[in-house]
C-alpha cells in the first residue's frame, strides 16, 4: 500500500502543498476570468496529485541503479509525457465545463493559448512527483531496515543465550565428565579420545558463536561432533543415517541453527527410549531451496510432555535471519518427531555468481 | 539381618554402560558390598530385584521404560535406595521419597562410600511409601503426571493418563478403568485427582475421578443426582458439587 493513503494526515498535507503549486499553472494561464482559471487549476493540479500516486509503484520497481540508468530516465521520460499529456487534457474538459458560466467563457480559448507551458509544468510535476517518491521509498526503507534489524538483534541475542545454554549444557558436561571418569578405570586410551573430542566439540561451539553464517558441512561436522561425545555414553543406542547432497552441503545456514535440533533428537528420542530408531538427517538443494529434515523416534509413553522451546529459539533465528522466506515445520507423531528446515539456498560461491 | 562376613546385595541400576561399569570398579573396593546383578532400564531393575533380592539398589533417574522415581514407587520397602544422577534438581524430592543418598555425577569412590555407610545404617528399615509424596516426587513442579505406573501381581503397566476414563476411590486404593480393563493403586483418590491435569479429570463424585473427554452425555437419575453416560455405554455417578465442577471444565 502507498504510505501516504497509510496515513491520512500526511496525505491532507501533501495535496495541500499541491493546491498551492496550482499557482504556477494559474499564472500561466493569465486569465481574464481569474477566479475561474485558478479554480480550473486548484481542481487539475490536485486531481494530478492524486493521480500521479501510483508513481510509488513505478518508482519501487524501478531502483535508481547507475547500471539501469538508461532504462530508468526513459521510462520516467515516457511516463512524464503521457502524465503531462493527461493534465492538459484535464484542463481542456474542465475549461469547456467551467465555460458554461457566462462570466468564465474566455476559459477554453485561454487553455488553447497556453497548451505548451501547460504541458511543460504537467513534466515538471511529474519530474517533483517522481523525486518525492525516491526520497519516500528510501525513507520507508530505512525504516524497514531498521525494524528488521531490531527483530534479528533480539532473535542474536536470545540465540546467544540459548547456544550458551545449549551448548555448554550443564548436564551434557556432567554425563561426559562421568564417562570420562569411568573410561579412565577400564579404557585409557579411550578416556583420552574422549576429552579430546570432547575439547574440539566445546571449541567448535565457541567459536561457531562469533559468525552468523556457516556452511551446512561446517555445522554438521560441529553435530558429528557433539554425536561423537555423547556415542561414547549411550553406545550403541545411539545409531545416526545420513544423506546429504554435496549441493547442499555448501550451502550457508545460521551457526549453532542444526546443533539444538539434534540435541533435541538425542535428548526426547534417544536416551529415553530402550531400543531407540536411528537419528536420521537429510539435506537436499532444489529449486534454490534449502531443505534440511531431521527424524527420530520418540518414548512411546513420555513420562512428561516436552516443551518446545528450543523450537521457539530455531524459529525466532530463521526470522531473524530470512524474515518470511524461510519455514520450520515440525511433524509430531506418537513414536516419530520430524523437524523440517526450509530456507533459501545460498552458498558463498552462489553469491559471488550474482 | 545379614550374617558379618557375608557382603550386602546390590543391584546397580543404569541405562550407560560406563556409568555401569564405573560403579561396578568402585564397588570392587567395598569389601561389604557385591554387585548381584545389572538393569540397563527400570523394568528391568524390577524384575532383577524380585529375582536377587537386593539390599540396596545405585537408581540412576532419567531411563528408558521407566524413570528411577517410578521404580523406587513399586520396589519392596525394605530395599535401600541410593540415586545416582547428572540432574541436581530431583535431590530434594529423592529425599522426600526417602532415598538413603544423592550422588550427583560425576563422584569420587569417598563419595560413594560414604553413601554406602549411610545405607548402612538404614539397612532393615522399612521405607514408608507414603503414595502422595511419590507421585509428587515423580512429576516437574508445575506439570501434571502424563503416565501412572501400576503394579497389577506380576505385571506392571504403564498407563497414558489420555487412557484413562475414570477411576473409582475405595478407602487406601484406586481402581483405575483404562484401555477396557481396571487396575488397583495403592492410593488415595485425592492423591490421584492432585497429580492429573485438572483441565482433564474432574472430581464427579466423592468416590470418582472422570475423564472428561469420556463424557457422551448426562442425564438425570432421580433425587436431584445425575449420571455421566460414556461413550463406551458405561455410566459414572455425579454427585451435586461434582455437576458444577464438571460444568466447568467442560465450558457449560
């Protein structure tokens, strides 16, 4: 919607400041019928302002770009003319109507006298029309800007959090630290690849932190790795299937977005269950889409509902992030949790492309 | 009650095979203490308790099938209790359900033994099961029981609480009527109704609990009384306040 009809105070004002431009085509004019030329021209500049609003629309789709400059001044060019051409006309019809009354019967012959200047200010109307649009959508886009930066500074920030939280998950380290401890008594070497692996996860999450986007191979290997620690205490409970496209691999996501996911998978659908189905994870890039599903059973009988709040943390990033161009769906059976990331695929080397 | 010289009987209790095996090392060094069998779940630790009669059993908390709160409500009061755990937020309920010992992990073996002195002690002493504390014990603070385990003679069954459609109070037990069979808890009524979403069973009766998505229709049933008529055909009596409660929850 045009954000002057958004507004009616601001509209009011902006045919106000027009009637007072009909000044110019009332001097132009220099009537013997005064009052009914600067009647003829408050009525045809305003009918002008009101007209030329759709220019909004033309000027969005038109960025000022130096590289499309060309295009963009003929068809501001084309369009002057047939707004210009349309304001005469407008004086000519409302002229022959205002003719009626005896007093302001010069009105027709005058228009007819001064068709050239006329046509001319319809041009530079259009021209201020046009200018004041471009300042308009440039104005109303920092405005957007602005917002959307705030959303996707609290979603940063509540993401921040929750990757704290998250990754450094107190009982995550507890459970890993008694296995580490266990090790120890019955296989060393193990023990050793356990706090080495468990080091490389912890370093990963931080420094996974400190950038926004990754790609998708760098934040599964960070999953693999966080999976790792956690094989070593649920054995072979813990089962993962993996199919990714390498397409889809290179593809950029969030930092730390898949990582809550599949601690999620891990904590409601593997550790609870005795004899749990495999964590499955797909990736695949198609039609410039990005779609990454995560899959895992769940306690048949859950002896407490599960929250979703981890979920609300995902969804607020990828808002953040994509506004309304990217979706998380999920899909809760009763033995089956299914998790679908749906977002647009970019890779570093796609964007380069452009 | 054991003889001196013959070690006291302990189950270990875990779903990890380190965290098994890390307790089954330190035990080692416990002279009076010997590991008589291993449970990967709670059924399992239930069925290997009959079987072994254990003294004392090392529970983890969060396992498969069923949770180590639920297993210590259906365990023989005379065996001790020791929770092993990464979760500090249970301590304080693990000894309202008198639990001899906490043991957050990781622990050192003084830690352990430590406990193991404390079930010492406590050894021979009946555990009162005071049902209400249990239930309490067993659900987050703020959140309602979404299952009831019930030991029905050799069977133990898990029951959805969606699966339940009403139960009927009997001096210290609960009949419970579910998935077209009942089952006897040792509880009381109200103890039930306080640890069921309230939004979802209504106290209809002095003596009934009902599932409210049960409910076909009501119909008058003389003396100012009604009954709750299901949609299996099954009736359950509702008293005067009982009407009103019932009204309520079901937006009347």
């Amino acid at each position: 919607m045009h954000p002057l009809l958004a507004q009616r105070r601001s509209l009011s004002a902006y045919l106000l400041f027009w009637a007072g431009l009909s000044a110019v085509p009332w001097v132009l004019l220099h009537s013997t019928a005064a009052l009914g030329a600067l009647v003829l021209s408050a009525a045809c500049t305003v009918a002008f302002a009101i007209g030329t609003l759709p220019v909004w629309y033309l000027c969005r789709a038109l960025p000022l770009l130096p590289a499309k400059l060309w295009r963009v001044v003929s068809i501001h060019a084309a369009a002057a003319a047939l707004w210009s051409i349309g304001f005469l006309v407008c004086a000519q019809l409302l002229a022959e109507l205002l003719a009626l009354l005896p007093a302001w019967h010069a009105l027709p012959a005058d228009v007819g006298a001064a068709e050239g200047p006329l046509l001319g200010v319809g041009a530079l109307f259009y021209l201020l029309v046009a200018t004041f649009h471009y300042v308009l959508a440039e104005l109303e886009q920092r405005r957007l800007a602005g917002e959307r930066e705030a959303v996707l500074a609290l979603a940063a920030q509540r993401a921040e959090l929750s990757a704290l939280r998250a990754q450094v998950h107190p009982h995550f380290l507890f459970n890993s630290l008694n296995t580490v401890s266990a090790l120890i008594g019955y296989d060393p070497a193990k023990a050793r690849e356990a706090c080495l692996l468990l080091a490389q996860y912890l370093r990963g999450t931080l420094g996974a932190q400190e950038r926004a986007l990754v790609p998708l191979r760098e934040e599964w290997s960070l999953c693999q790795g966080y999976l790792a620690v956690e094989a070593l205490r649920l054995g072979e409970r813990l089962r993962v299937e993996v199919s990714m496209e390498e397409a889809a691999e290179d593809c950029e996501i969030p930092s730390l977005l898949l990582q809550p996911l599949v601690e999620n998978a891990v904590t409601h659908g593997i550790a609870p269950v005795d004899e749990p189905e495999p964590l499955r994870v797909r990736a695949r890039c198609r039609g410039g889409r990005l779609s990454v599903e995560l899959e895992n059973g769940l306690d048949p009988a859950p002896r407490r509902r599960v929250g979703g709040l981890g979920l609300a943390n995902v969804r607020a990033r990828l808002f953040g992030q994509y506004g309304n161009d990217a979706t998380l769906r999920v899909e809760r059976g009763v033995d089956r949790f299914v998790v679908v990331l749906d977002l647009p695929a970019s890779s570093p080397r796609s964007l380069e492309a452009r | 009650m054991s003889e001196p010289g013959v070690p006291r009987r302990v189950l270990v209790v875990d779903d990890e095979e380190p965290a098994r095996r890390l307790l089954a090392e330190y035990l080692r060094a416990q002279p009076g203490w010997s590991i008589v069998a291993q449970a990967k779940n709670g059924l399992e630790a239930l069925k290997l308790a009959k079987e072994h009669e254990p003294d004392l059993l090392l529970l983890d908390v969060q396992m498969p099938k069923l949770d180590g709160f639920e297993v210590l409500g259906l365990l023989a009061p005379e065996i001790a209790v020791i929770f092993t755990t990464a979760f500090d937020e249970y301590a304080v309920r693990a000894f309202e359900v008198h639990a001899v010992d906490y043991l957050l992990k990781p622990f050192s073996e003084e830690r352990l033994a430590q406990a193991l002195l404390r079930a010492e002690k406590r050894l021979g002493e009946l555990r009162s099961l005071a049902a209400p504390e249990l239930q309490r014990a067993a659900r987050s603070p703020g959140s309602y029981l979404e299952r009831l385990v019930i030991r029905d003679g050799a069977e133990i069954l898990i029951i959805a609480a969606s699966a339940i459609d009403f139960a009927r109070g009997q001096d210290d037990y609960v009949e419970v009527f579910h998935d077209a069979r009942s089952s006897l808890t040792q509880q009381t009524l109200q103890s039930l109704e306080a640890s069921l979403d309230p939004r979802q069973f209504v106290r209809v009766h002095r003596s009934y609990l009902l599932n409210v998505s049960r409910v076909a229709r009501i119909e008058p049933w003389g003396h100012g009384s009604k009954m709750a008529i299901l949609h299996d055909g099954r009736n359950v009596p509702i008293s005067r306040a009982g009407e009103a409660r019932l009204r309520t929850a079901l937006g009347l």
